[in-house]
C-alpha cells in the first residue's frame, strides 16, 4: 500500500475537523460532525491552484481495522482480502461492510495482515473531485499505514506501543519483537497525555501480556513531552509530519 511519488507531488491529510496541505496551514473544517463529507466540501478551493498528481492519507477516524493473523494457507492478496471482508461483515453486518472499499497491508513477511476497510462512497468522490480539478489521485492511505511505512525501521524487530492521536480517539498497535500483536481503538479526552501510562497498562491487561511494554511512539497532533513519565521510553513523532511527507 505504499506508492514512491515523484519530487513535485500535492500530498493532503484529510481529518473530519481539519484539512492537511503540505507547504501550507492546516484549515479547520467549517460544521465538522465527525463525518467526511464536510472536509471534501473545502477541498476544491484548496486544491485549484495545483496541478499534476496528488495523494491523500486519511485519518483513522474514517477508517475499520482488523488485524488478520498469519495463516501460511493463504497464498494470495485476493485470498486475504475475501477474509478481510469476511471478518468485516461478521463484525458489522453484511450490509455494511459491502459499502466498503477494503485492503489488506502486509505488517512483516510471514506475520498478521491489516485489514483496512473505508466507506466506497468517500473513495469514489475523492477520485471525481480531484478528476473534474485536473488532478491525477494516484493515492489514498490510511494515516496508520502510511505512518508505520515511515517508521517501520525505527520499530525494526522490537516491541513497542505505536499511539496515534487524532481529535477525541487514540489508536493503540501493540507491537511484539518485530509482529503486529494488537490493534485497538478508544475515546480520549484532552487528559489522555496525563492518563497515557494507565490507559496502557488496561490494554495490556486485556490482552494479558506476561511482561508489559515500556517503550512507545506517539504520533501526535500537538506535540508530546517524552519525559512526561519515567517508566516508559517514549518517542514523540508528528502527525503532521508523517501524514504529509514523502517516501
């Protein structure tokens, strides 16, 4: 799921409250609800001055997960893909899940697959948008799996917590000696910098780890102190950052 771009390339970070335009301000989305219909209705004014090819990362608040464990059965990206949709529809109904556009990204040559499932519609209307602005939409990522592309060889075969915030929600990618363990999703408030120790130290009760995992990296929005909590190795990314640079 990742793309090489060429040097002169629009990238954009799309969120439900804000929109990302590398080499430009972040512009907060008039009404937003939380859905994705409101930042598309921005994005023409901001991308009629450009031209050529564009990408966009989106945010994990548009965006389902599943993590799919190895299973040396399935030889194909099409055999993953119909066990992704099947995972999708018995988590959220048939019904649902065949509005969405699912893809399935590799975390390590024999370990779990991520599953990424988004709403069709909000793909297709992307691509007509940018076609009837005279750009070519070459790519359309997740921010998660855009942002492990980048940071893969800092994980390298460790084990750490990834955290990403976003506007009210944290996503939690548990990583153990290299492998995808655990992915999950949960509601913050502002406090969530303060509280992140506890909140870590829940999931890994939940999944019952033996020893818990001190090191993480955090992918946020407004910036992070690593020296906020002794105990943990902390390493603070941009969100920014990641969602706008270049392979």
């Amino acid at each position: 799921m990742s793309l090489l771009w060429p040097k002169k390339h629009l990238r954009i970070g799309l969120g439900p409250d804000r929109v990302m335009v590398a080499g430009a301000k972040a512009i907060e989305v008039p009404e937003a609800d939380g859905g994705w219909e409101s930042p598309l209705k921005i994005l023409p004014e901001l991308i009629k001055p450009h031209s050529g090819e564009a990408s966009i990362v989106l945010a994990d608040q548009f965006v389902r997960y599943v993590l799919l464990p190895w299973n040396e059965t399935l030889k194909t990206h099409e055999q993953w893909q119909a066990l992704a949709k099947h995972r999708f529809a018995g988590l959220h109904g048939a019904a649902r899940a065949a509005e969405w556009k699912v893809e399935v990204s590799e975390t390590a040559p024999a370990g779990a697959r991520l599953a990424c499932a988004v709403d069709r519609s909000l793909v297709e209307n992307l691509a007509s948008l940018f076609t009837a602005n005279g750009l070519k939409l070459v790519s359309v990522q997740p921010f998660l799996v855009a942002a492990y592309n980048r940071i893969r060889a800092t994980v390298g075969n460790g084990s750490c917590w990834v955290v990403v915030e976003e506007r009210g929600r944290l996503t939690l990618v548990l990583i153990q000696r290299g492998a995808w363990l655990a992915i999950r999703s949960r509601r913050c408030d502002e406090r969530w910098r303060i509280v992140l120790p506890e909140i870590l130290e829940r999931e890994s009760a939940f999944l019952g780890l033996s020893e818990p995992c001190t090191r993480v990296v955090v992918c946020a929005q407004n910036g992070f102190d690593t020296q906020m909590h002794e105990r943990w190795r902390a390493h603070a990314l941009s969100y920014r950052d990641l969602a706008l640079a270049t392979d």
